[in-house]
C-alpha cells in the first residue's frame, strides 16, 4: 500500500498535466467566448462545444502518462501492480475533482442564464432534465472512461512497440470506414441519431463496466510489457 501511495504522490507532482494544463485551456475558451458572447447586443444566445477540450485532453493524458513515468516508476523499484493501482487511483482522484468542478460550474451557468451574457459553455443541454448528482456522476464516468481508453491504447504501444499501433490504427479506420458507408448506404444515420438521443443513459451506464474492462487490458498488457 506504501507503493501505491508513492505512485500517487508521484503523479500528483506533476500538477502541471493533471491539473494546470487541461483547466488553462478550458479556461481560455471560457475567457474567449465569454468576450463574443458579451459583444453581442441582440442577445443571441452563443452555444459552444468548448467543454469538449478537457475531456479530450482527459484522454491525451491517458496515452502520454505510461511513457512519462512508468520507466521512472520501475527504475525505483516499484511494482508494475503498485504502479497500475497508484495510477487508477490518481486517475480517480483527479477525474472526481474535475466532474465535481464542471458540474458546478454547469450549475453556476444556468443558474445567471449563462454568467448573464448567453453563454453556454458548461452545461450540456440534452443533460438538463438530470439532477445535480445524475451530472456529477456522468462527467466523472465519462472522464474516466476516456483516460482509459487512452491509457489502454499507450499499454499496447508499450507492450508489442510501434508496430501494434499501425495494426491497431489501420483495423480502425477500416472498421470505422466500413461502418461509415453500411449506415450511409442503408440511410441509418437519422434513426441512429435518434436512438442515442433516447438511450444515452443506457450508454452512460455501460461505460462503467468498459471502464473495468480497459484496466485489466491495460494491466495485462504492463505486466509483460518492456521498460
């Protein structure tokens, strides 16, 4: 367990990756479109997908965290279990306080109708009908989920080396592109869109067990991978 919370502390060091950079960019785009919004003298309402940078960020940190301190971890002697666990557990700490932070901020936002000049920045619309918790608790699944992905991406990189994220990569693009002309063909765009509109709960609740899932690839693949 002292391993463990080494690992956590060493992570948490680097305040700068967790913490600074992905709310400097969030904060810029606030700060940006705060100045549009409030120039407009017809009050229009402005509807941006800014908030869209820090869970894609969320998932860059994903796959960059392994090459910056899993070498540095085992030249310590740390184990890789203390080392995936130590980094699960920071993952949960720092996604938890970044839920809880854009949810309030949702809330501050519709509460003064959009920091009174019309910007909707933090609140997802579609997510309006939920309570404050049911919010909180779909940023945080969602911001996990993602980190995860990429982390389980940068474990395969790790384990089998370049190669593996050309096969990886290519198998995407073929299945994506494959997907892409079925729905366009068969014109299945329209009622897909419509199912996701009317089950995106259902899709929330399943990343929970897909987070699970990515950590035992992920874990798997650390423990034979090279340092």
């Amino acid at each position: 367990m002292n391993r463990v919370k080494q690992v956590v502390k060493m992570h948490l060091r680097n305040k700068f990756t967790w913490f600074l950079v992905p709310w400097a960019i969030l904060a810029a785009n606030f700060l940006i479109n705060a100045i549009i919004a409030s120039s407009l003298n017809d009050g229009e309402v402005v509807n941006t997908g800014a908030i869209a940078s820090i869970f894609v960020y969320t998932f860059i940190a994903g796959t960059i965290t392994l090459k910056e301190t899993f070498p540095f971890a085992i030249g310590l002697s740390i184990r890789r279990k203390d080392y995936f666990f130590g980094t699960a557990l920071t993952v949960l700490l720092v996604n938890t306080i970044s839920g809880m932070a854009i949810t309030i901020l949702s809330a501050i936002e519709h509460a003064t109708n959009g920091w009174n000049v019309n910007l909707h920045l933090f609140e997802i619309k579609f997510l309006g009908d939920l309570p404050f918790i049911g919010i909180l608790g779909i940023n945080i699944i969602l911001l996990i989920n993602l980190y995860f992905i990429g982390f389980t991406i940068s474990s395969l990189h790790r384990r089998f080396g370049s190669m593996s994220m050309y096969i990886f990569f290519t198998a995407a693009l073929l299945i994506g592109t494959i997907t892409s002309y079925t729905m366009t063909h068969f014109g299945l765009w329209v009622e897909v869109a419509h199912w996701v509109a009317n089950n995106y709960m259902d899709l929330f609740w399943w990343m929970i067990p897909m987070v699970g899932v990515y950590m035992i690839i992920s874990y798997g693949l650390l423990r034979k991978a090279a340092v």
